[in-house]
C-alpha cells in the first residue's frame, strides 16, 4: 500500500468506484476474441456457441432487452387512443375539430420527433460497442456528446417552430381545413414546441440506455409519464377539481407534463453514481470530433432514411385518398393496425441492436451472429402468430374500428394480405437492427429511398391509376416494398459486409 502512495503525484486524487449497476449478458461471460482480415471479408456463417453459453441463455438475453421495449410502445400506442377519445369526446362540433386539429398537428410534431430519434441511432450503436469493450469512460463521453448535440438541434427546432408556427402548419397540412381546426392544430403544435427539448432529452437517455442493454427503466419512465399525460388530459381538457377547461390546449398541455414527468426520472437515474453511464462519473469533459463524427455518420442517414419514408408516405397517401371516402377509410384501419404489428419487430430489432453492438464492441462475430440468429427466430415466431391472427380474425379485428359492411369486408381481405407479409416484415425490422447495431445506416437509407419510392409509391400509382385495381392494388405495392426490402436487408446481413464497419479513432 505504501508503494502504491509513492507512485502517485501531488495532484492525483483516489476516487473510491461505487459498485456498478450493470444490466449482464451471456457476452459478459465470456473472453475477448480477436478479428482478422479473412473474417471480415467472408460471408456470414453459422456459428456453435461457445463452451458455457446454451439456447436459453441467449433467448434470455433478447427477451430480457426486447419485452420492456415491446410493453413500452404498446403503452404508448394505447395513450395515444386515450387522446384522441377524451378529444373527440367534447361536445358537437368542438369534439370533431379538436379532433381532426390533434391529428394535423401530429404531423409536423411527429416528423421533427422522428429527425431526433434516428440521430440517436448513432447514441445506440457506439454506446452499445464501448459496452462490449468494458469500457465505461468512453461510453460516458459518448452519451454527453449524443446529450449536448440533441439539445443544441432540440433547442433550434424549438425557436423555428415557434416563430414560424403558422407557415410550418400551413406546409403541413395545406388549406383544406376550417380556419377554426387551423387555429386548434396551431395552439396544439405551440405548446408541444415548449416541451420539445425535454422529449429530445429523453430520447437520448433512452437511446443511452438500451445502449448498455437497459431498457426496464426507459418501460418504467415511459410509463409514468403516459399515466401523468392521461390523468392530467381529464383536468384539464374537461375542467376537473378547479383546474381550466382547455381544451385542444389541455390536451397538448398534458402531453408536455407527462414528458417533463419522464425527463425528470430520466435524469434522476443518469444522475446516479452507481450505474455504468452517469452524467456525476468523475472524468473532465471535452468535445471529441470524432464522438462527434461517429455519431453523426451513424444517425445522419437513419434521419435521412426517415425523411424518404415520411416523403414516400404522403405521395402514396395522395394515391389511396383518390379511391374515395370508404376505400381511404378501410386503407386509414388497416394501416393503424399494421403500424401495431410492426411493434413485435421493432422490440425485437432493438434487442438486435444493442447485442450486436456490444458483441463487435468485445471483438466477437461469433457472439453477433448468434444473436442475429436467435433474435430472427424469436421475430418470425411472433410474427408468423399476428400473421395468423391477421388471417382468420381479419373480420372481427375490422369491427372493432368500424361496423360498415363494406369496410369490414374489404378490410378482411386487406389484412389476409397484411398477415401473409408479416414474417418478411420481422426479417426488415430484426435485420435492421443488426445493421444499426454495426452502425450500417447508410445501406438502409438507400434501400428505404429506392423500395419507398419506387416499388411502393410506382406500384401503387399504376396499379390504382393506370390498371384500376383499387384499394387491393395500393396494399400489392406496400407488399412488393415490403418483401423486396426483406430480401435485400436479409442478404447485405448474410454477405457480412456490416462487420467491416470501422469508426472514427479505431484502430
């Protein structure tokens, strides 16, 4: 002990660690591996697990990641609906304009929360690889970076939307609304803008989070806050115990408070000595341009990505809408309940994410394939159980949005559609996360760009206007997209080209 004392200098000072809080994986477990030239140039092969890991082990580690991000965004879906029944449930035609001004100012609102999310892709991917590495001083400073970028950008978006408030709806939405829903959608979108740096934070600290493989406490803040947004939506959209009746206000009033609720627990648990990221670990921050780089590199093309899907869903919107009222209805429910399947792919993609980071991180592509493997099998299982309910329950699922016959009829056959892509629909979503996991986000961007434009907005264009197959001719193209995105995300995985994927500063 004294001749530890004697090495130090003057100013070095002993800082007693805490003892982590470190969500564990099979990974952990096991050596580092090494990684030569000959690997990252052959194509992905099947791997034998190691001595010690079995098949429970590793479907442990994605469940462990996947469930809490699956219950995270079923719970929010449900707020959602809570939303807009409480809204719709005003009185006359205040209900029907409150209404329709939440779901317009969703768009622009929606589109910005998008941009933000995918620049932490990059937050997700490098965060998860300093992970595998062990090493906690370079994820911390990776997360301040990922922090201090996202409040910057949350902070100008907030400035732009507020004081161009009136153009950017208008952009939006367009001029085929009364002025009285323009006005509610306007006063909803100002107040979301107020609350729009502390939902970036979250997003970031989510993004940390699940990084490291933690994604129970983004479920628990998450949750508190869609609890917080529902309670306060009745005082104050209604008027309840002495609070102001608001209205389309109230509404967009609560949803802030619910947000700034799960800002708080967010940073109540960063702020925390013990866990593996914490904004008090003890290490003197300075800007790292190629933290900076890496990041960027990473989520610029998933934002990208983002903005051909949101482009390429407004054309093929303007395609649908032209078949009429009933056909643009029944497409609007088999929508929504799609975007609710894509929920099991998702989860399970986000599980993919963080594994195969941390494993390129420790240096093992045969931990990575594994878990691409497991996580894959555990998306098509799922998936091929919605298909099957999409199937044979399509009728029944149908009525519970609508009881007009015709809608409930075409609707049925749109969903044994919708049922019959799923298994290709978990292959794009866990694929995917892989790729993200390995920081590819560039192939996708590309991919997205090409089937988002092209198989579905062209298919569906000839199909609805030059060969008139209808409603059933839109629902081929988004088939054709979403199969072709499948194999091709599918064989970029299997060609293994996402292993070589080198960082800024690496070696």
């Amino acid at each position: 002990m004294e001749e530890e004392k004697k090495d130090l200098n003057d100013d070095d000072v002993v800082i007693e660690e805490p003892k982590l809080k470190v969500i564990r994986s099979s990974l952990d477990n096991l050596p580092f591996g090494t990684v030569t030239e000959e690997d990252l140039k052959s194509r992905v092969k099947k791997a034998e697990l190691p001595d010690g890991v079995n098949d429970k082990m590793i479907y442990g580690d994605v469940i462990r990641i996947a469930w809490p991000s699956f219950l995270e965004m079923v719970l929010a879906q449900l707020t959602s609906m809570a939303d807009q029944i409480m809204v719709g449930s005003l009185r006359g035609m205040l209900g029907v304009q409150a209404l329709s001004a939440v779901g317009l100012a969703g768009q622009p609102k929606f589109l910005l929360m998008t941009m933000m999310m995918s620049l932490n892709v990059g937050a997700t991917a490098l965060i998860a690889r300093a992970r595998g590495q062990q090493d906690r001083a370079k994820a911390n400073q990776i997360f301040k970076h990922a922090l201090y970028i996202n409040i910057v950008l949350a902070t100008l978006f907030m400035v732009v939307g507020v004081i161009w408030v009136t153009p950017i709806m208008r952009l939006c939405i367009g001029y085929g609304i009364s002025d009285v829903t323009f006005e509610y959608a306007k006063q909803y979108f100002l107040i979301q803008m107020y609350g729009f740096v502390p939902l970036c934070c979250t997003f970031t600290i989510t993004a940390t989070l699940r990084g490291i493989g933690d994604s129970r406490m983004p479920l628990i803040y998450n949750t508190t806050a869609n609890v917080v947004n529902v309670i306060f939506n009745y005082l104050l959209i209604y008027g309840k115990f002495g609070f102001p009746m608001l209205g389309v206000a109230g509404a967009s009033l609560a949803t802030v408070i619910g947000q700034c609720t799960a800002t708080t627990i967010a940073f109540i648990v960063i702020l925390r000595k013990n866990r593996f990221i914490s904004l008090r670990y003890h290490q003197k921050f300075k800007f790292n341009g190629d933290i900076i780089r890496n990041i960027v590199s990473i989520g610029f093309p998933a934002l990208v990505e983002q903005l051909f899907m949101r482009a390429g869903q407004i054309i093929f919107t303007r395609i649908v809408a032209s078949l009429g009222d009933i056909a643009y209805a029944t497409h609007s429910i088999c929508m929504n309940i799609q975007a609710m399947s894509f929920m099991t792919g998702q989860s399970v993609g986000n599980a993919s994410t963080t594994l195969i980071g941390q494993c390129l991180g420790k240096k093992r592509l045969d931990m990575a394939e594994i878990y691409a493997r497991y996580s894959q099998r555990i998306g098509l299982i799922l998936s091929t159980c919605v298909g099957l309910l999409f199937i044979f329950a399509g009728k029944d699922i149908i009525w519970l949005y609508n009881k007009n016959e015709e809608v409930i009829r075409t609707g049925a056959q749109v969903l044994i559609m919708v049922g019959l892509i799923q298994p290709f629909q978990s292959i794009q979503f866990v694929r995917s996360g892989a790729l993200r996991g390995a920081g590819d986000t560039k192939f996708t961007m590309v991919l997205t760009f090409f089937t988002v434009m092209f198989c579905r907005t062209l298919v569906a264009y000839l199909c609805v206007r030059v060969w008139d197959i209808g409603l059933f001719g839109a629902w081929i193209a988004i088939v054709v997209d979403q199969i072709v995105r499948a194999l091709v995300i599918n064989e970029r995985y299997k060609s293994g080209k996402w292993r070589a994927m080198r960082l800024r500063g690496e070696l």
